[in-house]
C-alpha cells in the first residue's frame, strides 16, 4: 500500500506535467481575471501607471489579449471621481506573484526578450507560481490528513483530488488565477489552528510563530477575496461539541488575547498596500470595486450552484460526494464536527448568493477549491473505510 500511494501520488503530478506540455503549456495566462489580478506588478515596477494601468507604451511588444483588456478598463472600467482607473481586484494576488515576477523579469533581461511583464518568461513563471503553491497547499493538507490516516491513505487522497476534481484544472491549465493560492492558504491556517490547539490542549506555551503564520495566511486570504472570511471560522469553530467545550473555548480566547491580537495585526498589515492603493487613487480607505456586481442573498441558485449543469460543483467534479459522505463518520471527525457542516453550509451560501454563481468556466465551481483542505478530511476517511472494506 505505501510502495502504491507514493507510485500514485507522483503519477498524478506527472499526468498535471505531461497535460501542461501538450496543452497548457501555449495557454496564454494574462486574460480575464489573471491579468486583473497580476496587473499591480508591472504598473508598479516597469510601467508607473498604478493609476492609469491603460496607460501603456505602444513600443512595448504587448500581447493582443492584454491590449484588448487595457481596451476594455480604458473604455468601461471603474473610474475614480478623480479621473484614475481603479483596478478591480485587491493587491493580494500580486504579492503572491511578486518573487516569480521578479525572476521572470531578470530571466526576460538575460534571454533577450522583451522586458514588458507579458513575454513568455513572465508567462512561464506565472504557471509555476500556480504549481509551486500546488505542492505548498499539498505539504499542509497532507501533515492535516496524517492526523486521521496513514501516509498511504493521505497521499492516495491527494492524488484523487488531484485527478478527480477542478483543481486539476486551475493548476496546469489556467494558471494566475486565485484558486490555487487560496487552497494553499487555507490549508496553511487549518494546519497552524491545529497546532495552536495542540499546545492549549497540552498545557504548553503557543509558539508566537504559529500566531504570526496564523495572521499571515488568514489575512491574506481576505485580502484575496474579502468573502472567503466565512472560512476563517475553522479556529473558533474547532472542538466545539457541547456548551462545555463553548465555554472553555471563550476562557481559553480571552487568556491568549496577546496571540490572536498578534495574529490580527499581522493580517491588517498585508491590507495597508491596498488601503494605500484606495486612498491614494479614490480618496477613501475603502472601496466598492466591485460596483455593479452584488449578492442576491438567497437560496434561489444554491442547488444550481452544487448540481446544475451550467458548471455546478458536483456535476463536474463528482468525487466531491464522497466528501460530503464523509460527514457521516462522526465519531472519526471528533473536534471537526459541527465545524465543517456549518462552514459548508455558509459558505455554499455566500458563494451562490453571487450574481454570477455559476462562474463561467473551470469545470465546477471554481471557489470550491478554497475548501479543498477541509474537505480533504472527510474523503480520505471514506477512502480508509473503502479501501479496507477492500482489503477486509
């Protein structure tokens, strides 16, 4: 079994390189919501444009999808009632992508081509910033899953995940989105709640580090997508069974009050760049730039959302069932339960509410990949519990 997982495991990675080399590998990445999101780096460090990302040497070499979407913000996008152009997306994205923007942008020098943040090696580096956060958000949701089940049953969990659902899809073929990162935020904030735990169960002192990572990773998450603070619940939520453990829960919050105010300090700092960015091109600290766009707040599309087959979750990535099976092993999911029901359930909520609930492409709704590490739980237990009944 464990000569199988790993032989699995890696298969499914070779599956995602071959895909890419025969597929993804001439799939421009700067269109749609990527170019939205990667747009703060070249207009901070090759263009100066942050507020008027339009603006654009017409001696640069830049591709057509590009240019067609300078176009669109040109002609329809958000305007300040100063006259700038405001870009949609938060800055969160951009930081992800800066390192890999960095290394194209010395690469394109030293190779020749054009240094204007849309040649190929930008290209390229985008894509392996999507596979590099992959095998990060793999690293946390297999130490989280280790927890449950064996070394075998967790790798083959992944390597399902892999192949079975939509995360395929946003790791080698529409790479610069934000699905992938946010899979590997959220399995980082699970992994460092459940080490925080751990050290309050034990009686021993909680590593500032953990709290430090814990503010890192929450607040850049809702820097990313503001809606995904629904997910952050994971921390209060987790242990609690009965009013016993409520309680203990409040004290325990109240004592460590120097660690969670340290924790939301660090997330506050990675949203001063985009409070900066609001303030300086709108004259508020905070913005609405999604204008236009809004939340019904119904159940109206919710199964549509999950089953329809206008790129419903479960119709596209079936696997995904199993999962919600999984919810069923209560007595294996001691300290999960009622966390994730009620996460899923707001979640699902807040995610379908969305004008736009079907999200367009990427077979399945997209946004569920952010729980991919949460989920990833109650699969693999119904994976043990297949593979023994199996082998039994």
């Amino acid at each position: 079994m464990r000569l199988f997982s790993r032989i699995f495991f890696i298969a499914a990675l070779i599956i995602g390189f071959v895909y890419t080399f025969f597929y993804g590998r001439e799939k421009y990445t700067f269109y749609g919501d990527a170019v939205g999101y990667y747009s703060y780096l070249p207009s901070l460090f090759i263009y100066d444009n942050l507020g008027k990302v339009d603006s654009i040497p017409t001696n640069m070499q830049i591709p057509p999808d590009v240019e067609w979407a300078m176009k669109y913000q040109r002609e329809a996008g958000l305007k300040s009632e100063s006259g700038h152009i405001i870009n949609q997306y938060t800055c969160g994205m951009a930081i992800l992508e800066w390192p890999f923007f960095m290394m194209a942008h010395a690469s394109a020098k030293m190779l020749g081509q054009p240094v204007n943040a849309y040649s190929w090696p930008y290209d390229y580096a985008i894509k392996l910033s999507s596979f590099v956060y992959l095998l990060l958000g793999f690293f946390f949701t297999y130490r989280i899953l280790r927890r449950k089940v064996s070394s075998p049953i967790a790798l083959i969990t992944l390597a399902l995940l892999l192949l079975g659902s939509n995360l395929f899809w946003f790791s080698f073929e529409q790479a610069g989105m934000s699905h992938i990162p946010l899979f590997f935020l959220y399995a980082a904030f699970i992994w460092f709640t459940l080490k925080i735990h751990d050290a309050w169960k034990q009686g021993s002192n909680i590593s500032w580090l953990h709290f430090i990572a814990l503010g890192l990773s929450s607040g850049m998450m809702v820097l990313i997508r503001p809606s995904d603070i629904v997910l952050l619940l994971i921390f209060p939520l987790y242990g609690l069974m009965n009013r016993q453990t409520l309680q203990q829960k409040w004290k325990w919050i109240q004592q460590s009050w120097k660690g969670v105010l340290l924790a939301a300090f660090c997330a506050f700092v990675l949203w001063i760049p985009q409070l900066w960015y609001w303030k300086t091109f709108t004259g508020h600290w905070f913005f609405d730039s999604y204008k236009g766009q809004s939340f019904e707040w119904s159940f109206k599309h919710y199964l549509d959302g999950l089953f329809g087959g206008g790129n419903g979750w479960l119709m596209y990535s079936p696997l995904m069932i199993l999962s919600l099976l999984g919810l069923l092993f209560r007595e294996k999911l001691k300290n999960w339960i009622p966390g994730i029901p009620i996460i899923f359930v707001l979640y699902t909520f807040i995610i379908y509410s969305w004008w736009c609930y079907f999200y367009i492409n990427g077979f399945g709704s997209r946004p569920m990949i952010h729980m991919y590490a949460l989920l990833a739980i109650p699969l693999s237990l119904v994976i043990e519990w297949l593979l023994l009944k199996e082998t039994g």
